[in-house]
C-alpha cells in the first residue's frame, strides 16, 4: 500500500451520524462512525441484521446524506451519487426488456457519452462483458439467463463506468452456494486486475476473510458503531482451497465469530 497519505485516506468518515424520522420519533441507526479506507483496499462491513451496514453503504455512495459528520472521497465532500463511486446490489437492477449488452450500455452511455464515440462505448461494454465472461450472452436478455449470470451483468455495468470507488451490498447474497463461491472467485480476479477499491456489505464470515484486506466489524443497532477493524493479513492472490487450512485464514475466521456471536450475539438468541 502507498505510504502517501491522500492515497491511505482516499475514503475518509467522520464523526457521521444517521437518524431517521419514524412515527415512534427518531431512530438513530449509526452513531459515531469514524473510518478511513486505503486506496485500492478491499473493505467487508459485517454485523447482524439491523446494524446499518447498508445504511452505512448508502452514505458512502451519496444515495443519502449524514444527520452528522461528513464523508469525503479523493479529499471532496461525498453531496450525492457520482460515477466514480458505483454500487452493485444484491438485487442486480437490471431492466428486463434490455440486452446484457444494452443493460451496460445505458451505464456506460451515461458517463462516457459526451465525450466518446459510438465505437468507443461499444468497445467498453464489450470490454466489461468479457472481463466477467459473459460474452457469449451479449443479446441475451435478464430472463433468458441465471441468477448468477444477472449478477455478473450488474458487476460488469458497474466496472463499465470505470468507478475509482465499487459500493456492494451483499451482492452475491441471493445465490446458491457453488454460484457464489464461483462468482467470489471472479470478483478476486478482477479486483487484482482492475486494483479497485472495494466496500462490500456482507452477512458471510468466510466471505469477508476471502476476499477483504479488513473487516469492519459493527454492533447491533440502534446506534450501531464500528466495535472491531480487523486487519486480514493474507497473501494475494488468495485460493480458497489453500487458504481453508491456513493458520491466518483459522484466525481472522475465529475472531469474527467470536465478535458476531459472542460479544454481540443477544440478538440471535432474541430471534431463536
């Protein structure tokens, strides 16, 4: 990681806070956030239901704005949505009656189009279906293609707009098991390829020690905060298989744990 301060503070929370306006008065979903995130840092945000990890997420893409404090991307005020920060959803949010291709199209148009050829947005989409290999579904349309291959489709919109910054909000969180072991392999790869940098909402321990640099450990709401940064000193380019019984991989995995659903596990036991 560069030792050059704007680069190791290219996401910076501050003090940020979140209420909403209920009918039983306000709730206050996170209190007291204070994180910074690295330039090209793969970043998991993990906690039980209700901690405002999404909530969090949503802030950092500027669909919504902090009760209190402020967040900034590359040293500028985060005051809304912008293409440099793109969000991947664990519902893919891909229009139905479009193509594959067309569905990264419209993205790709939206951002580029004033400035580039018709030639130049079709080699980009072209470029974002290969890199999650889905070249062969290019006509294809959302209904006539899988549950993962969706999901791809929303990753490749998502890094067709060449964002300095990808948001993802348990995006493989609707899959079935093997599909999102595949697709997590994937999204390995091409973090290495494109050197992105990542925050990624996730429910899944194994999840977040594969793929992060650190996990971002939350309390349970209301007014959740950040109780643990974990560091995941792995090797990369990381392999499941080797990384199974690697001593590191058993620590991080253990340690999240025992925060999930030891010091923060009544709310599993109110559930049961």
């Amino acid at each position: 990681m560069s030792p050059d301060t704007h680069d190791s503070r290219y996401i910076q929370i501050q003090g940020v806070e979140q209420a909403f306006k209920t009918p039983k008065g306000r709730f206050v979903a996170l209190r007291g956030i204070d994180l910074t995130v690295a330039k090209g840092e793969f970043v998991a945000l993990i906690g039980h239901s209700g901690c405002g990890k999404s909530t969090l997420l949503n802030l950092i893409a500027g669909l919504t704005r902090p009760t209190q404090g402020a967040l900034l991307c590359a040293n500028r005020e985060i005051a809304g949505p912008g293409p440099e920060r793109a969000v991947v959803f664990q519902n893919h949010s891909l229009l139905p009656w479009l193509t594959c291709f067309e569905n990264i199209h419209l993205g790709v148009e939206r951002v580029f189009g004033a400035r580039e050829s018709r030639a130049q947005l079709k080699a980009r989409t072209d470029a974002a279906l290969a890199l999650v290999g889905l070249t062969p579904a290019t006509h294809k349309r959302p209904g006539e293609i899988s549950g993962g291959m969706k999901q791809r489709v929303g990753i490749a919109r998502a890094l067709a707009m060449e964002p300095k910054v990808l948001l993802m909000d348990e995006p493989f969180g609707a899959l079935d098991a093997l599909t999102r072991a595949r697709l997590q392999d994937e999204l390995l790869a091409i973090v290495h390829k494109t050197r992105s940098t990542v925050v990624m909402v996730t429910h899944d321990v194994d999840e977040a020690v594969l793929l992060a640099d650190r996990i971002v450990m939350m309390t349970n709401g209301p007014a959740a905060t950040i109780g643990e940064v974990l560091s995941v000193d792995l090797p990369r380019p990381r392999n499941r298989v080797e990384l199974a019984e690697h001593p590191g991989y058993v620590r991080c995995r253990k340690a999240v744990i025992d925060f999930l659903y030891t010091r923060q596990g009544h709310v599993e036991k109110t559930a049961a």
